[in-house]
C-alpha cells in the first residue's frame, strides 16, 4: 500500500536525522583535531599560507558543526507545530550547506598537511583532486543520477 503525503514527511524526515547521525561524528572529530593543532609546537614552524588555510579550515568546520546540528535544533523548536514538511525542506538545505562546509574544510585540511609533508604543488594537486573527489561524490553523482531518473 503506498504511503500518503503525512508517513512520507515523517519518514523523510527520519532519514534525515538519521543521516545526520553519520555526519556529526566526523564534524565533531575533524574539529576536536582542528582546536588541538595551535597547541602543538610543531605548528609554528607552518607557513603564513598553512595558517590561513588552516584557519579558513577551522571556521568552516565550525560552521558545517552548526549547519549539521541545526536541523536537530529547529525540529526540537518546531515541535508539534503540524508543519513537518516546512522543516523537512530548511533540514535538507542546511544538511547540503554543512556538507558543503565539511567537504571544503577537509579540503582545507588536506591541502595544510600535504603541504606541510610535500610542499605546494604536491599539496596543490592533491587538494584539487579531493576537492573533485568530494564534489563527484556528493553533488555529482546523485544529480546526475536524479537527472537520468527523470528523464526516464
């Protein structure tokens, strides 16, 4: 039997959450090392460059942190307010701007430590591939397949 409009919202909306629960923990880690970072002494021996990508890095990942939990956030102050569907939809737009923030900070981080090992064009290369890697996989790939499903 297929499901009307009100089970699909609450089962979307569960998805969500539950999606949610995978990305956080990877936030949450990938922040914990970022706020360790200044404290260790090797980190002043990094460029000028390092430390501003670094810091770029950092707030992005704060802000994915925010974008990530404030669905959870919004659903707690919408609360039995019968409007499911809205939050359903400003959920989904703040999940695809966290992970937009995320994928960039893990770029960001990648590019500082590659190129605190290798050196610039090395971090450079390697930066620009993850970048599309992210890109591909993220966005890419499931527009493209949700471009092929509605041309069928």
């Amino acid at each position: 039997m297929p499901e009307d409009k009100r089970e699909r919202v609450n089962r979307e909306l569960i998805e969500l959450l539950n999606e949610l629960r995978v990305a956080l923990p990877g936030v949450q880690v990938l922040f914990a090392f970022l706020l360790t970072l200044p404290f260790m002494p090797q980190f002043q021996r990094i460029t000028d460059m390092e430390r501003d990508v670094y810091f770029l890095s950092f707030l992005l990942t704060a802000a994915s942190s925010a974008l990530l939990i404030a669905p959870s956030s919004y659903h707690r102050l919408h609360f039995r307010e019968h409007d499911k569907e809205r939050m359903l939809f400003t959920s989904n737009r703040l999940f695809i701007a966290g992970a937009a923030c995320l994928a960039a900070a893990m770029v960001g981080v990648v590019f500082v430590v590659t190129d605190y090992l290798f050196g610039h064009i090395v971090s450079l290369i390697v930066a620009l591939a993850v970048a599309a890697w992210f890109v591909w996989f993220w966005y890419g790939l499931p527009i493209s397949r949700r471009r092929m499903d509605h041309d069928r």
